[in-house]
C-alpha cells in the first residue's frame, strides 16, 4: 500500500473530510487532495505530523512494506472488529453508472410531483369563473385525473430507483474502503463536472427564486377590480409559479443526485463515517417524520381542495427537519 493509500484509508477510518484533515495539519484541502491522488508527496515535517495525528509510525506511512503492525499500540476506530468490504473499480463505475440513471429518473418524477395540481388548479377556478363550460363534478374529475397519474408515475420512478439501488445501499450506510486508484478516478471525474454542478445549481435557485414573478405580474395587470378575471388570473400565475419551480427543483436535484455519487465513493460530507453513524441513529426518525408530512400534505390537499396553497408544507417541512436533526443531534452529544 502506497503512502496516497494510507492516507485515505486512516482518514477514513477516523471519520474524517478532507478538510477536517487540513485544518489539523495547518494545510489547505487542496494539499490534501494531492497527497491522496499521488500527485504529490508530503515534507517530512508534514510526515510527522500525520503520523502523530493518526497514532501510526512514520515507519508505516513511509515504508510500502510495513503492514498494519506498525500502528502504534492505540488501536484505532473500527481496527479491532471485521474487515472493511472493499470497493473495485468496476463496482465504482457502476456506482456511478446507477446514480446517473438516478439522476434522471427522481428528478422528472419530483418534476412530475410538483406539475400535478397545474390542471386541477385552472380547471377549478376556470369552471368557478365561467371561463370553461364544465360542471363542477367534471372539472374536479378532469384535474385529478391527471394529478394522479402524474403522482402515480412519480412514485412508480422512485420505487424503481430504490429497488434497482439495492445493490449499492452498503455505500450509504456502511464503511468502506476503495481498490488502489479509484479515489483518484472519482476525484478527477467530479473535477470534470465541477463547472456543470454550479451552472445547475446557480440555475435551479434563481428559477425557484424567479418563481414568484409570475404572481407579481398578476397583481400589476389591469382588471383586477372584475373577481372572475381576477381569481383566474391568479391560477394562471400560480400555475406558472408551479412550472417554474419544476423545473428550478429539477435541476437542483439532477446535480445534487450526480454530485453526491462522488461524495459517496469519497466519503466525505453527509456520508463520512461520522454522518453513517448519525444517520443509522436517526433513520427511524427521519422515516416517522417524512411519513407524516406525506400523510399531512395528502390528507390537507384532498380534503380542502387548496392545492394552491398546499405544496406550502415542504419547504416548511425542510426547515423543520433541519431544526428535527439538529435537535437530535444535541442531545446525542449531551448523553
């Protein structure tokens, strides 16, 4: 095992990111990134640190030889108990292979989510306003027809992408280490889609962002003092608020999905063997949680028939699930 390996691997096995190491040893994640990857080699001085902060000898780090004998007597975390499973590169790359087919099922079926009270909403105010000759029992049967074939669909990709994600779910939740050069090929593909990361990211904010002026244009149009043109104007930007945010969710999740597949391999960020051990602490939580948001929103929306204002509860449900986790969180640190 070469130096690049060892690195990764006692990194690792102290749960620790890539900067987390740097702030220890007074260098910039950069450096550390370097080491790791081979593409460069530490100083001495900076050898003996990382062999003090890993509890190693310089012996081991230096000496390809030298196996895990040459750890000093305090053993560290997970050394003890079973082998780590290892990562190929072939079980890397498709890896990969599984979370960009990922990231274009869940998105379109979020996408599709998202679009489904559109028809329901202008059928409704078009039938209350006079602007569309149907019954109220056929406007309400027309909108949901495709509401719930749209939320079928979606729920159809999801449980596909589950399912066909079984294989790798040892990757989320459990520690692992990587085959000699598959942390160097990650790096360098996520290095090559850094610039597409931010571009989406960028993009799918100021869509969400821009989602609102559809609402403001409304409001500004003359004629707003006639009711019925009024009420079907505001269903006509809400729905235009919906396809904007569609697409801006869209886009935020295809980079997120695409980007997190590295984050995975690398484990670092929410999958470093820190955040494993937190989420395996909190699953039945978040499971409860997320269940009943689902049952809340469903139950609200079909009873009260508000879906313009109903899809309110999940970015409120994603604050308070981060408020949910921090809580959670301290009072693990206070037992």
């Amino acid at each position: 095992m070469i130096l690049a390996d060892k690195i990764i691997e006692l990194r690792k096995k102290n749960g620790w990111s890539q900067e987390e190491l740097a702030e220890k040893l007074e260098v910039s994640r950069q450096a550390v990134s370097k080491w790791e990857s081979a593409q460069s080699v530490p100083d001495m001085n900076r050898v003996l640190l990382l062999s003090k902060v890993f509890g190693v000898s310089t012996d081991y780090l230096l000496k390809d030889e030298l196996g895990e004998e040459a750890v000093r007597s305090d053993p560290l975390p997970e050394e003890a108990g079973e082998p780590l499973r290892r990562v190929t590169m072939a079980e890397a790359q498709d890896y990969l292979k599984y979370r960009e087919k990922n990231a274009r099922r869940i998105p379109l079926g979020v996408l599709m989510c998202i679009l489904s009270p559109v028809a329901l909403i202008l059928l409704g105010v078009g039938q209350e306003t006079g602007r569309i000759a149907l019954t109220e029992q056929q406007a309400t049967g027309l909108g949901l027809l495709p509401l719930l074939l749209l939320v079928g669909g979606a729920v159809a990709l999801f449980v596909f992408s589950g399912l066909s994600g079984k294989p790798y779910e040892y990757l989320d939740q459990e520690n692992f280490e990587t085959e000699y050069g598959v942390t160097g090929f990650v790096k360098e593909k996520r290095e090559q889609e850094r610039g597409a990361f931010i571009a989406q990211i960028v993009a799918g904010v100021a869509l969400c962002v821009l989602s609102a002026v559809p609402i403001f244009v409304a409001m500004l149009l003359p004629g707003g003092e006639d009711a019925a043109v009024s009420d079907f104007r505001y269903a006509v930007a809400v729905a235009a608020l919906l396809c904007l945010v569609a697409a801006g969710v869209w886009l935020i999740v295809r980079a997120s999905i695409r980007w997190g597949g590295y984050a995975v391999l690398l484990e670092e960020g929410e999958y470093s063997r820190v955040s494993k051990e937190e989420a395996r602490r909190n699953r039945t939580v978040v499971t409860v949680y997320w269940s009943l948001v689902t049952a809340g929103y469903l139950a609200y929306s079909f009873i009260t028939m508000d879906w313009q204002r109903s899809w309110i509860v999940w970015p409120v449900a994603g604050v308070l699930y981060g408020m949910v986790m921090a809580v959670m969180a301290a009072l693990h640190k206070k037992q």
